[in-house]
C-alpha cells in the first residue's frame, strides 16, 4: 500500500508502511547509512503528514517486516491485545499523540492500554512529538517491577552498579562493588560485563557477587552480562544467578546474529524461575538493546532504526523483564553521529519503552570518537530524570575500563537524585539507613570509621 501528502503543490509518495516510517524518522546516520533516510526537510514532513493521517488499526494490517519470514513479527501480532486496544482503534496517528498528551492518558489509562500497543504504533508516534513531548508522555508511564526490591515507583530512579574490570579479577570487582554501595549505587542489579569468556570465571563473579550480597543482607540482585547459554549452563552447574540477560534486537535475523532465539529466551525464564532466588519477585530476565543493531548485523530488512529498536521491546515485553535497558549511544557514531542524535535517540527509546509497558532504563552513553560529549549527557541524564526514568548505569568514574566508553558515574546518580529529589528503591533504602549510609530523606552520609564496607574494602586492598 501506498500513502501521499501533497506540500506546496507537489505530490510525495510513500510506497509502504516501512518507507513512510523511515521517512518519517528525525535525522540519524544509522539510517543515512543504510539509504533510509529522507533526502530532505520537506520531505520528512510530509511523510509526517501522511503518518499523522494514518488510522491507527492499519499498523495491524501491514507488517515492516514479512509475517512468513520474521518471529518477532509472529510475536507482535499473535500475542496483541485487542480488547486493550479498543481504547484507541478509532483514531490515527496524530490523534493518538494528541490522546497521549491530554489528561485522559493517565497512568491507568496507559498502563491498561500498553498490551494493545504494537512498536510500530509507538515508533510511529514518537515521530510525531517533539522532545518536550516524548518526555511528558513516559512521565505519566508506570512500569513497576519486583525481584529482591521494587523498581520503577514514580518518584524513585534505580542504579546499576557495574564494577566491570579487564580482566575480570576478582578483588577489583569487589573493590568497585564496595566503592558503589557506599555511594549508594546498586539497587537496579549489580551487573557485571564479564571481559572473559570461560564458564569458571563466570561461576567465579556469580559466586564473589552472591557472598557479598548475603554477608551485608543487600536486597538487591546479582547479573553476569554474558550469553545466555552460559548461563543456563552456570545454573545447571549450581551458580548463584539472579537475573538472566541478555541482548535483544528487534527481527528474527538480528537475534540469530546475536546466537538467540525466542524459544532459548523462554528456556531461560523458566530455568531463573525455578531457582526461586526472588524475594518480592518473580521477574527474572534482564534485556540491552540499542539502536543500530540490526544495520550492523545487516538484518534490518529496509526498516529504519529506532522502529526497529521499539520492536525489541516487544521481544523484551514478551518475557516480563526485571530490567530492560537501552544503551543509546554505545553502537557509535555509524548510527548515532553526535550529542544532537544520542539526545533524542535516547529520548525516543524511553518513551517507547514505557509506552510498551517494559521497564526502560538507559545507559547514558557515547564513544570517544562520536561527535558528543559528557554536557551532551548531562543534557540527555537530566531530561530522562524528569521523564520518569527507571534506571541509569553507575559506572566507577564514568569510565568503563573494560568496555571502553563514556557512561554515568556514582556522582551523575547522586546529581540526579538531589535535583529531582529521586529516591531509590524502597527496600535498598531501607538497607542503607540501617547501614548508616544514607539519612531518612535517602541523602548520602559519610560512612564512618570502621564501617563494615570501609572494612571489607580495606581486608580487599591488603590481600
């Protein structure tokens, strides 16, 4: 099917669903690069002219990538929800963001109609919104989930401490997991990039991980970022996993790729389930996406990126996550060229994310050779914590020593926290009044001579 809008006279044709999205898509390399991108402003608008008069129900007609040949496509379609969409069949595209934005789109509105959303539909209306836009829509979204604590409570704003190390040591681990509780850090998940591929240095970080969090009681939850059949091959071997993660794209090509499939994804759930390591929760998985994914594994099938980023989400919306995170500005400036991109990209996937009903976190992030810079993130970390944010990356320095890139620091957590008056997870608060760490209002005490973690972190520098 094609769609028109005529501007000034002349006539602009849109050849399919896919075009018309890509079209349509603020301006980023990623798809410059793969040929996608509008040849010009005036052609970017009327594609969102003609998205805007588009009804709605036809993103239920016409899949962007073929129904035969694709599974996420299979997933979003058969698993949609169409009593939940009944809501807001009968508008089109611009009507719907005009819903969105007025005072009958509540938080009980838009968490009752999240199943009857496709990523199509919410790609396709972000491209409508300004930033202004896309941040107070996820503001309204709640997304609230439960492991060993409770993330996503409005007001509240979760941290992942990632005390990754080059090569994996045990003890300098250990040593950024102490130096981030005592910043507060870490009620998201204590989540580790394994620089190793070996099954014993797995087990080895899951067990380190698992005896701090039991000698200091810290309700929260472990992860070690490696592929998933390594970590079902760690729960068969008896290691203390916590969360299950794993990477996510948005079509069935981009997931071989990445050495998963739907059915793998399942398996794992029901396999972090029956280890009944939750407290207040059952949800077990943790996902990553990022824009640009698919084009890098050329699995994107013509469909520009940020569609096929919120289809990720749909795979992600599918197994209940814990955590789902994108890391918006890591694939580089082949996708995301500078500040300007990184910023609404990031925007843009919040936005989705929630609107999707998956728990979005982001990790504020860029490359040393992306034209952007650590102003363009405290631009981009401010907004996501006025948009409701569930959670950012703490990362000892903001410097990954072991991935290589810029993200969020202990101190950007803390900055967010006091601007916003963000508090963190209920149950981890708790923890850290007891601990002396933190007063009544969640502010950031001293932690004093002798503390148990200045202790543990001193026994670690003497070993």
């Amino acid at each position: 099917m094609s769609f028109t809008h005529t501007v000034d006279g002349t006539q602009w044709r849109f050849n399919s669903l896919r075009e018309l999205l890509a079209t349509a898509s603020p301006e980023r390399s990623g798809d410059a690069l793969a040929g996608l991108m509008a040849a010009s402003a005036v052609q970017r608008m009327a594609a969102r002219l003609a998205l805007a008069d588009l009804p709605l129900r036809h993103f239920l007609l016409e899949a962007v990538v073929p129904y035969e040949q694709d599974d996420v496509t299979r997933l979003i379609i058969d698993t949609h929800d169409a009593a939940a969409f009944a809501a807001v069949a009968h508008l089109t595209v611009g009507e719907f963001r005009n819903w969105l934005l007025s005072p009958a789109a509540d938080t009980q509105a838009l968490t009752r109609l999240a199943p009857g959303l496709t990523p199509e539909m919410v790609a396709g209306v972000s491209k409508l919104m300004r930033h202004q836009d896309l941040i107070a829509v996820a503001r309204k979204c709640s997304v609230v989930t439960r492991f060993r604590n409770t993330q996503g409570l409005p007001g509240r704003m979760g941290v992942r401490l990632q005390p990754n190390h080059p090569t994996d040591d045990l003890q300098g681990v250990a040593a950024a997991v102490l130096d981030g509780l005592l910043y507060g850090a870490g009620d998201a998940v204590i989540g580790i990039n394994p620089a190793s591929d070996d099954l014993p240095t797995f087990i080895g970080l899951w067990q380190m991980l698992d005896e701090v969090i039991t000698r200091f009681e810290i309700p929260t939850q472990s992860c070690v970022l490696t592929h998933v059949t390594q970590q079902l091959r760690g729960m068969a071997a008896g290691a203390p996993v916590d969360l299950v993660f794993q990477s996510v794209g948005g079509t069935q090509q981009t997931n071989t790729s990445f050495g998963i499939t739907l059915a793998l994804l399942a398996e794992a759930q029901a396999a972090a389930r029956s280890l009944q390591r939750g407290t207040v929760g059952t949800q077990v998985m943790y996902f990553e996406t990022g824009q640009g994914s698919a084009l890098s594994a050329n699995a994107h099938h013509g469909v520009d990126q940020q569609t096929l980023e919120a289809r990720a989400y749909g795979v992600a919306r599918h197994f209940d996550p814990f955590l789902t995170n994108s890391v918006v500005g890591f694939i580089g400036p082949e996708y995301l060229y500078d500040g300007k991109q990184i910023i609404r990209a990031g925007l843009e996937d919040h936005f989705c994310g929630k609107l999707l009903g998956v728990p979005l976190g982001v990790d504020v992030c860029h490359t040393t050779h992306a034209e952007a810079d650590f102003d363009d993130m405290d631009t981009l970390l401010t907004l996501l914590g006025t948009a409701g944010v569930n959670f950012i990356m703490g990362v000892p320095g903001a410097d990954d020593v072991m991935l290589n890139y810029q993200s969020t620091s202990f101190h950007d957590a803390l900055y967010l926290r006091d601007l916003l008056g963000l508090r963190r997870a209920p149950e981890f608060e708790r923890w850290l009044e007891r601990m002396q760490l933190t007063d009544g209002a969640g502010r950031l005490l001293p932690a004093k001579a002798g503390h148990a973690l200045l202790a543990a972190a001193s026994a670690l520098s003497a070993a």
